[in-house]
C-alpha cells in the first residue's frame, strides 16, 4: 500500500506506550499535530478525506464519529461498542474487528486524521 499521509492529534495519556509503539512510526507521511484548541483542530478536520475511528474500549455512543459524519466524512474505523450503529453503512469505507486493525486498509484520496487520545492507535 503507498503512503498515504496521516496526522495524529490528541494528548499522549501513555507515555511508555507512545515512545515504544507510536513515536517509532512518525516520519514521513506520518506526523504527530499534537493537542490542539478546537477551531484549529476543526481547519485540520476540514482538510481530511477520511476520519479514523479507533476507539480501544466499547464506546457506548462514538459522538466523534457523529460529528465527522456531520460534516461530510466517511469514517473507517473499528467495530466496537457502538460504532456500528451510529456509523450508516452508507457512510463507512470500512469496518475492522478490534483485533484486526489492518483490515481498515483501504485508500482514502488525501490526508487522513485521527483526533483522540495516543492509546487509540
């Protein structure tokens, strides 16, 4: 699969795990945009072309998802809690298990975002 850019934004609540299993993947087509206030984050989710929804627990509701929804996006994501019900059909471009992450590969044209903490990766 080519590189594909992808911003990651959100507070990093897990150091050790950042530094072992995130911070190793950044370079390239993948940066870290940080934590950052909500206009600014807004203008950055304005530019995506898919919003990545990776939550690690069961998400009893994914407003997240709903929001990126409300504003055009087709979210990709993992299928847990309640990601199914609030993410149409008609609006996913894929759907993976929790343990198959690598099944949301797909080619979203653009820059890709994924607002939220570092453990959701």
């Amino acid at each position: 699969m080519p590189s594909l850019p992808l911003t990651i934004f959100g507070t990093i609540e897990e150091p050790t795990y950042w530094e072992e299993a995130v911070a190793p993947l950044l370079g390239g087509a993948i940066r870290y945009g940080g934590h950052i206030r909500s206009a600014i984050l807004a203008a950055e989710i304005g530019r995506a072309s898919v919003f990545l929804f990776t939550p690690c627990w069961d998400e009893p509701f994914g407003l997240v998802a709903i929001e990126a929804m409300a504003c055009g996006m087709p979210v990709a994501g993992l299928d847990v809690g309640a990601a199914r019900e609030v993410v149409a059909e008609a609006e996913a471009e894929a759907f993976a298990t929790s343990h198959e992450p690598r099944a949301t590969s797909h080619e979203p044209r653009g820059q890709g975002i994924v607002p939220g903490d570092s453990t959701s990766y």
